[in-house]
C-alpha cells in the first residue's frame, strides 16, 4: 500500500466546473466502493472513481473543479481514499448544504476546502462553471449569482493555507524550538 500523496494549499480563488451534484446523507466511500476503501494506489483508485455513478468521470474531471453536496456530506465511517481519488484528478474543494462532522474533520485535517453552502444543491448542476473564494466562502457562478456560505474560522484558515493540520502544526512547532 502506498501512502497517501502529499497536497499543496488551495489556491486563494478556486475557479472551475461542478464535477458532480450528490444528494443528502452521502456515504463518501460510495465515490470508490466500499470494497476498495483500504487503497491508497492512485492508478487503482483512478480506476474505481464513480463507477457506479458515471464511468467517464474520471476522464472529465479538470485542475480546479469542485463537488456538490447536499446535507450530512460525508456520511459514514471517515475514510480516506475516497477523497485521495477525487483530490488525484484534480477537485479543489467540496460545497455541500453541510458536512458529516467526521468527515468535515478528517478532510480539514488533509487541507481540504469544505465550504457549508446553503441552498448550493438547487443553484448548480453538474457542468456548471464557478468562481469559489473560499476564505468568503462565495461562490460566484457563471450566470452571474453569488451564493454565500459559512466562511471557515480562523484556525480553519490556517490549517488550509498550511496545506493540512500536520504541516501547519510542525511549521508552529519549528518557529517555537
């Protein structure tokens, strides 16, 4: 098993497509099957990507596209790959009414944008083109309508222009020793 890719902080401005819309209390796993959740190989998991949803996923996905997702995102046991796949063929942050607790938790941790949207579900599709300030949590379409979210906190901040919580933990503990 290979470990887990190392990912730089989100850029300021996130511009891209709506890769996918998932609706209410989504299982993350889902994104890979349950039965490959233990895989961290990109090649392995590239080809397991939404399968059961859209075999041409992984083949549509560009740098700076984002998933949509509706309440309770993330549902289930916080596992990894799911993310690690998504995150390997280039989505940048995920929008959803709100996040599962354990997973919200996990994925900030990695240093990924999750920004809490409400009413994001009903203003998108998937193709759809947006502009995402994460900081101001403002999702400005291309129709031309801005929706704003729950801006992240400040530790929140930090820990995603770290790139995640271990490396903005090590840089605090350098800048002490």
């Amino acid at each position: 098993m290979s470990a887990a890719r190392d990912y730089p902080p989100p850029p300021d401005v996130i511009t891209g497509r709506v890769a996918w819309v998932f609706g209410d209390d989504f299982d993350i796993d889902l994104v890979i099957g349950v039965e490959n959740i233990k895989s961290y190989d990109a090649e392995f998991l590239r080809s397991k990507v939404m399968q059961a949803y859209d075999p041409g996923f992984a083949d549509r996905v560009r740098p700076g596209d984002v998933i949509v997702g509706g309440r309770n995102f993330g549902y289930g046991h916080p596992h990894y790959p799911p993310m690690v796949a998504l995150r390997d063929l280039g989505i940048a942050a995920v929008l959803a009414e709100s996040f599962s607790p354990g997973f919200w938790r996990g994925e900030t941790y990695n240093g990924m944008p999750l920004i809490a949207v409400g009413g994001i579900t009903s203003a998108v599709a998937s193709g759809d083109g947006l502009r995402l300030d994460w900081r101001a949590a403002e999702v400005t379409l291309d129709d031309g309508r801005t929706l704003r979210g729950t801006p992240p906190s400040e530790r929140v901040t930090r820990v995603l222009e770290a790139g995640g919580s271990l490396k903005l933990l090590l840089a605090e503990h350098a800048r002490t020793s």
